[in-house]
C-alpha cells in the first residue's frame, strides 16, 4: 500500500476520535489492535506488522507500566516496549500516529480507551475489555478491524461481538508440521537387510522421498513391513552422506530402550552436534539420557569443563525468592528430577569412571567402599557440585553470561518463549554443547501454546543446519502407569 493511503488511514482515525467517521471516502487498510500480553511476550511485535495500522488503547501502556519493574523476561519486555514507543515519538504525536520504518510502512497510533457503559455487554473496567471496546469503537466506524491477543477468552468475547481476533503467532509453528527429526519407512524384509549407507538415497527415492527434502543429521528408520521391531537406522549428513547407528552401551550399564532414544543417545554424543533438542513427553528419557551423556562427556571424556544444567522457574512464579533457604537450597526443588535420575544412575553403577585393568582391582575396591561410605550422608548432585563439574543454576541468572566449554542442558523449554531461547543459547562460548529438552504438549506459561514455544519455535529454526539435531520422542518408558496414564489421561 503506497503512503498516500497510508496518510488517509491516519487521518480517518484522527477523525474516528472526535466521532467522525470518514470510512466512506476511501478503503483503508487493516487495523490491528494489540493487546498487553503481546507486548509482553515479545517485545518487537510492533515491528512484525507490515503495512497496517497498528493501535495500542491507551490502557495498555497503564498495564506496560505496572509491568515494567518485574523482574525477569515480562519486565524487561515491558521496559523494552515502552522505550520504543518512546523513541517514535520523535517522528510525531502518537495520538495522531506515527510511521514505523519496518520493510513497509506500517503505522503506529495510541488510541483514547472508549469508557464502558453498564447497559453494554462488557460490564466493569477490566483491561480487556477496554481493549475489546477500543476494537469495536473502530469497527463502527467502519475500519477493518482486527484485536491481536493470546489471551483465549478475549478472543472468544471478541468473536461473541462480532470483531475480528487472533492469536499473536510470528514464528508459530504448526502442530502438524513441527519437525520431529526423523522419517520412518516401512521395506521388504529382504530389502532391508541388503540395506547400507550407499543404498539409502536409493530406497528412499522408491518411496517418494528425495535426499533434497532431508535436514542436516535427519534420520531415516528403514523397517520392516511385517516387523516394526526389525529396523536399520541411518543418519543423514548432508549431501549424499549416510551414517548407520548402532545402539552403544553407557558406562557398562546403560543403552536405548527403544529406536529414538537410540537417535537421541547418538546426537548427544556427536560433539559435532553442537545443539541438540529432545522433544517428548514425560517418561521418554529426555532428562534421563541427557544427563547420562552430560556425566560421560564430562567426567570420563574430558570433552568439557563443565557439566551446567538450568530450567526455567514459571511453573508457580517468575522467580525463585519465595522458597526457603539459600539459592541452591531454592533451586533443590524446580532441580529434584536431576536430583532424581543422577541417584538412579549412581545407584547402577559402581563408579562413573570406570577401572577395567585387573591391576586396580583392589584400588577400584577400595574406591567403591569409600565411595558408598561418602554418599550416606551426600547426595551425587552435592558430590558433583563440590568437585566443580556439575553446576545447577536458575534461568534468571543466566543472561549476559558467556559460557564457553561447558555441556550445557536446559530443561522444560516449552516454557520459555523464542526470545528467550535465543538469550540463553547466545550464551554459549567456544566448545560448548547445548541440549534444550521439553514436552510441547505440557506447558505452563499463560501466553505460550504448542505452536509458539521456544522449544519447538528454536528446533524449526535449526533445522537445517549442520551444527544442530532434534528428536521427538514418542515412547514412554518409565512405566507401564505412567505409559498408561500419558494415553489416557
């Protein structure tokens, strides 16, 4: 749309304000009513609009306000958006509005909320309804209105008023097209066992399937058709590059109990893989496995330093400073599924670095003896702390850090918005690993849903390149309960 109409949109608005509707003399474009929890989560929206009116109700900016000294992402959101208000004021008064130079010209203007009446059907001075009357005021004056929220119920109250309403989805991705990491094909029996690394573009393109249509480290289940259970699995390197997985065994103990976690357990032992994401629900070893890998990697390898693990705290707040004690006292309870499967890992294992030569047999022995002695009174997670390799810290305190050589595993990213992904991730240094983890389909942050989580949001975008790897894991194998329960409930 050229400037021209842009300039009789402004001024149809200017005129909606004193009670003047100019509709008729022209076709203005959309306009898009943004609600607070947009701003919140993230912070540029104003900026992703293309060629539109963009309007904010005055009661925004009183929300922004009593937003702005949070802590956390929210706050520094709130203080992100307020400062780039601020600065379009330069271009003019934000009543009358103001051009945003964005790729196109888009239009920002800070509209007078509509006082309620009590004879209408949003009663009281709730903040959205106000934002909801701004959006019908425009559309009686004949504008093609839209009100951009991610709060569920004003969009059914909207629609119930007959306005226009959508979620706030830049950089959603599908619930149906996320990208799970894999492809699976199901082949004659004596076709897979013919199966190799020179032989896979070949089958592939037999089931319709071009190699031009696979992701960096994408993999490819080649099983058989009377058989599940009977499977080959290669990994795609890129070009025309295959590398077939076996399963390995951890620590003498531990292998994948099923075909993804066998992805899984290979991707987290790449150190080429310098990101990798676990998506799956509760029971699938996300946590399990990463923290299996993370102590080999650390501790027997020497691949890194450090072994530093993080989550987010949204679950039942924004920070961590109602819970009792010091900081890692606090974080002891968002940490106790680390707490829980480094106990489990402890207790099959004799030791974390194994000696196998016969000559220290009876200095291994005398190290389990003191070992078990040890951790009586100490849990694995306080020994590792004490030895400097592992390090359990809080999300909140994880911006403008620089963490180089370090396995780095951030849990519960469905939690965490794109933005806050790529704060955390920006964090990394040279010769650091970072695994993102999560289940997608259980999220406890108001304003994020499947399809604009960072988990899903960051695995979209890395997909295609060389340095990154994701894995959706299905299969639940913590128990038959909690198998059960996960279908059922």
């Amino acid at each position: 749309m050229n400037s021209g109409q842009s300039e009789e949109t402004l001024n149809a608005l200017e005129n909606t304000n004193n009670g003047i509707n100019t509709y008729s003399e022209f076709r203005p474009k959309r306009v898009f009513v943004l609600d607070t929890n947009v701003l919140l989560h993230d912070s540029k929206s104003i900026f992703h609009f293309k060629s539109v009116v963009i309007v904010i109700p005055f009661v925004v900016l009183e929300e922004l306000d009593t937003f702005k000294n949070n802590q956390g992402e929210i706050g520094r959101n709130a203080r992100g958006v307020i400062r780039a208000i601020d600065k379009l004021r330069s271009k003019g008064c934000l009543s009358d509005g103001v051009e945003i130079k964005n790729g196109t010209k888009s239009v920002l203007k800070i509209m007078e909320t509509p006082r309620l009446s009590e004879n209408e059907e949003l009663i009281g001075d709730l903040a959205d309804n106000l934002i909801i009357k701004t959006a019908q005021k425009l559309v009686a004056n004949g504008f093609t209105v839209t009100l951009v929220t991610k709060d569920i119920n004003a969009r059914v109250k909207a629609d119930a008023l007959g306005i226009d309403a959508e979620d706030y989805e830049i950089e959603a991705v599908s619930k149906h097209d996320f990208y799970k990491g894999w492809e699976s094909l199901s082949i004659p029996a004596n076709e897979l066992k013919k199966a190799n690394i020179n032989s896979v573009e070949e089958i592939l393109r037999q089931n319709n399937l071009e190699i031009s249509q696979l992701s960096k480290n994408q993999f490819i289940i080649l099983e058989s058709e009377n058989n599940p259970q009977n499977f080959r699995l290669f990994r795609f390197l890129g070009g025309k590059n295959f590398k077939e997985i076996h399963n390995i065994t951890i620590a003498s103990q531990f292998n994948a109990k099923n075909i993804q976690q066998l992805m899984a357990l290979d991707l987290l032992m790449d150190d080429d893989v310098k990101i990798v994401s676990l998506v799956g629900g509760a029971g699938t070893g996300k946590t399990f496995l990463t923290l299996l890998i993370g102590l080999q990697k650390v501790i027997n390898e020497r691949s890194y330093r450090k072994f530093l693990i993080t989550r987010p705290v949204v679950a039942l707040g924004a920070d961590i400073g109602y819970l009792p004690g010091e900081v890692q006292e606090k974080l002891r309870f968002w940490m106790q599924p680390v707490y829980d499967n480094l106990d489990f890992i402890y207790s099959q294992i004799d030791t974390i670095k194994e000696e196998t030569d016969e000559e220290h047999a009876s200095k291994k022995k005398e190290k389990h003896y003191k070992r078990k002695k040890h951790l009586s009174s100490e849990s694995p997670v306080d020994m590792l702390q004490q030895k400097g390799i592992l390090s359990l810290e809080a999300i909140t305190y994880m911006r403008g850090r620089s963490i180089p050589n370090q396995f780095v595993f951030i849990d519960e990213v469905q939690n965490l918005n794109p933005h806050e992904v790529k704060t955390i991730i920006s964090r990394a240094g040279e010769g650091t690993k970072i695994i993102i983890a999560g289940d997608p389909f259980q999220i406890d942050s108001p304003y994020l849903d499947f399809s604009s989580n960072g988990l899903i949001v960051a695995s979209s975008k890395f997909k295609n390149y060389s340095i990154f790897g994701t894995v959706f894991l299905e299969k639940s194998e913590r128990s038959e309960l909690a198998k059960l329960a996960a279908e059922i409930l």
